[in-house]
C-alpha cells in the first residue's frame, strides 16, 4: 500500500447506463500510466449514485481486468454500521484487497461510536481497512488521538486517508503511529504530505502519470524537478476540487484523451458548462507544456 492509488471514474453512455467498454479502457489506461492500484466506489466514481448490483458488477469485471496486477482498494462505508459490514464483506470476497472506510455521516456518532463502528467492520471483513479521514464531505472529524486510538484498539485498521485540512501537519501527527498514510483532495498536497510521511495518494484518475512521476521524482532526491512538473498540473487539480464538478472536469479530460466514450455523469453530480470545457483545454496544455 504505496504509491499513486487513482480513484476510477464510472463511464457512463449517453442515457445513463454503465459503460462497461469504456471501464475496460479506462482501466487499461491507468495500469499503463503505472497506476500503483486502484481506488473503487469513492466520491470521484460518483460511488454514491451506483445501485448494489452495480457495484457488484463493476468489482467483478475490475478484478477480472486488473488479474492481481495491482490491489484494489473498495470504498464499503455506509450512513449504518450493519450496512457497512455487509458492503465490506462483499468487497472482500469480491476480491478487495483493503477497504476504505467513510465514518457515518447522516447520524454522526461519537469517538466512541466511530471504534465501535469501524471495529464491527474490522471483526466481520478481516482484512486491512484504510480510514477515510474527509470532514469537509462527511462532516465528521476524527482527531489525531482517535486515529491513533483506532491504529491501536481496531485489527485491522492499517491506514489514514487524510483529507482533514491542513492535511500536511495531521501527516506529521500521524506519521509516529503505525499507521500507513496517503493524501486525499485530488493529490493538492502531494509533495508536502509526502516529506511528511505520506507514502501515496489517491486523486481522480484523469492525469495519473503526473501524480507518478511526481513520486519517482521525489523518491529520486529531485525534488526541484518535481516541483515542476508539479506546478504545471496544480491549476488543473485545483480546478477538479471544485464541489460537484470534479468529476465531470475529469470525466471531459478522459474523454478528450480517448478513453472513455462519453463524459455523462448522474444526478446530483454537475456537468461543467461549455466555457469550463474551454477552460479545461487551457490547463490541459499546461499540463502537457
């Protein structure tokens, strides 16, 4: 659990359905763009609109794909402890390699609630669990001291997705603990967080081969390199953290690059507006200068 774990948009056709074909390609592409493994079902794979059986066959046909090449990481949180389970057992004998956890967020539970929650998911799915730390979407925090409590008291909890801003200074907190720490919010501070303590992120998945060489830059001491190509890429990830639009943004990108087939997304997600399309053709080509 190391490296640039992108977030897998779901492909949709035109009037809505999945787009199974272009989920084929758009798994390819990333593996070659060297992917480290993949992220399914979170916010930007508009995971929140996906039916149970949808998701079912997404995780089969991924697996299928990927044949062991890299891990897959399932989001299998829920607004209920019994459904998490469930979502997370499934995602395990689907062939998930970790779990990444989302608090409950309609009814939002106490420290206490939050390790009786994770550990009855710990209990029941047996394998390694990654904490998605993002308050701004759940509207839960999760200090320090409880992640550290939860590393500690909980099996299986192995990871920190941290999306808590300022992410780069709850790294350092954490990175003393045993925990395995990535960023979250589209890779915004990947370098910081990475001097830190991080050892990965996990962004959307239109420019995975920027996120990439960013880290084999930084893991090669050419720090002043990375930064570059870096700085290029930070007005379009700064664009793609726009709520409700991120995923149509990358949705376009992917759809301008050959990969997928249309750039649909389903309600409550946003489409983007003809002048945020020209818009996005300008960072692209900052991106590729």
């Amino acid at each position: 659990m190391r490296g640039v774990f992108p977030i897998v948009v779901t492909p949709f056709h035109d009037d809505g359905s999945i787009d199974y074909a272009s989920l084929d390609r758009l798994v390819d592409h990333l593996l070659e763009q060297g992917a480290h493994g993949l992220g399914l079902f979170g916010n930007a794979s508009e995971g929140y609109t996906l039916a149970a059986s949808e998701r079912v066959e997404m995780l089969k046909r991924i697996g299928k794909r990927v044949d062991g090449k890299v891990p897959l990481v399932v989001s299998s949180g829920s607004t209920g402890t019994d459904s998490a389970v469930e979502l997370s057992v499934q995602a395990r004998d689907l062939g998930a390699a970790a779990l990444m956890v989302l608090p409950p967020y309609f009814l939002k539970p106490d420290g206490d609630g939050l390790m009786f929650y994770f550990d009855a998911i710990s209990k029941a799915a047996a394998i390694p669990i990654m904490v998605q730390d993002a308050p701004l979407m759940s509207q839960v925090a999760m200090p320090v001291a409880l992640l550290t409590r939860m590393a500690r008291e909980i099996e299986w909890v192995r990871s920190v997705k941290v999306e808590a801003p300022p992410t780069s200074p709850k790294i350092s907190a954490l990175a003393s603990t045993k925990l395995t720490l990535f960023g979250g919010l589209n890779g915004n501070f990947l370098i910081e967080e990475w001097e830190r303590g991080a050892v990965g992120t996990m962004p959307s998945s239109d420019i995975t081969w920027v996120y990439v060489r960013v880290l084999e830059l930084l893991e090669q001491g050419k720090k002043a390199e990375a930064w570059q190509l870096f700085s290029r890429a930070l007005p379009l990830i700064r664009y793609e953290l726009q709520p409700g639009l991120g995923v149509s943004a990358a949705k376009h990108n992917l759809v301008t690059a050959g990969v997928i087939a249309s750039s649909r997304v389903r309600h409550p997600t946003s489409s983007i507006d003809q002048t945020a399309i020209e818009e996005l053709r300008v960072l692209r080509e900052l991106v590729k200068a």
